[in-house]
C-alpha cells in the first residue's frame, strides 16, 4: 500500500482535481444550476418537485419562465408576461400588450376546462402605474387560478431574478426543452 502511494503521482492529480472543482463552482455559479420547482403555480408546464435546470446569463424575454427570490427569501417560479415600459391588461380572458392581443398558446389547454382562466385586470388597477417600470418585470404563474403573482406582488426587479428555466429533467417523464 506505501508504495502505491509513493508511485501515485501527487503533482498531476492534485492540481487536476483543484482545477476540476473551481470549473465545476465557477460553472454552477454563473452558468447553469439546478432547481426544484415547489408548488403548483407554474402547472401545467411545471410540477411540484420538477428539477430544472436555469441558465443564469442572458437577457430575459418575453414568455421565458424565471426563477426569482422576493425581498423575504421566498424562491418563485413564474413566466415572464411583461417587459420594462410594456403596458399590460386582460380583458375578456385575453392577454394585450401595449394594445395588442398576445397568444399564449401554452395555456391553450388549460384554458378549454374554464369559461374564464385569467380575470380581467390593468397594470394601472394593480400597481398604479400605465407601464411596466424601468429595470422590472410583470410575471404571472401557468396556474392562474392559484399562483400569486404579479397581480398580487406586484412587478419583480430585475436583480431579484436569478435565472431563466433552460429544461425541466427530472422526473425523466416530464423531461422538456424551454425556449
């Protein structure tokens, strides 16, 4: 065994291994990271204990699910539905972004089961204000019937967000790829 150990070659594998594992951090740190996803609001595009994995670099868009932590240490899970300066309502079960109706063909599904998913509101009835503020984001959950969201936190700020959801891995049944 003590000449096992004086052949192995110290000055190879400990650099490597060092130099392995400040990758594997600096990687983990600002490039992608492993998520669990708790609770319901995002369904059906994401479970309760669904892990994903969230990029952490980039511009947030338009319909990109995001990762983000509130003020009081909360992690939540929501898709992004309103830019900086974007005005934003719901009417007649219909999202309109600066006057325009969108589609959110993702929820076209869950919205057949209901005669009205997401109840009518206006930016300016929830925040106060006619646009999307500067350097924050309007997010709303899948699951509109149950999410709180911004029609109940208001909108997030742009350094409260962490990531963008890349894709959903585990369990491997619900394995998807997100824009």
């Amino acid at each position: 065994m003590k000449k096992m150990l004086n052949r192995f070659n110290w000055k190879y594998w400990v650099p490597l291994v060092g130099m392995a594992s400040l990758a594997a951090l600096f990687f983990r740190t600002f490039v992608l990271t492993p998520v669990e996803v708790v609770g319901n609001s995002m369904e059906p595009a994401l479970h309760d204990g669904n892990e994903v994995l969230v990029r952490k670099y980039g511009k947030v868009k338009r319909f990109e699910i995001v990762i983000f932590t509130l003020p009081n240490g909360k992690t939540c899970v929501k898709r992004v539905i309103g830019l900086p300066g974007d005005m934003i309502f719901y009417k007649d079960d219909t999202l309109y972004v600066n006057g325009k109706a969108v589609d959110e063909s993702f929820l076209d599904d869950v919205k057949r089961q209901y005669n009205t998913y997401t109840s009518d509101f206006s930016l300016n009835e929830l925040i106060g204000k006619k646009r999307v503020p500067e350097n924050q984001y309007f997010v709303l959950g899948d699951n509109r019937r149950i999410s709180k969201d911004s029609r109940t936190i208001g909108t997030i700020k742009s350094e409260w967000i962490s990531g963008r959801v890349l894709l959903n891995y585990w369990p491997i049944t619900s394995f998807k790829l997100f824009n």
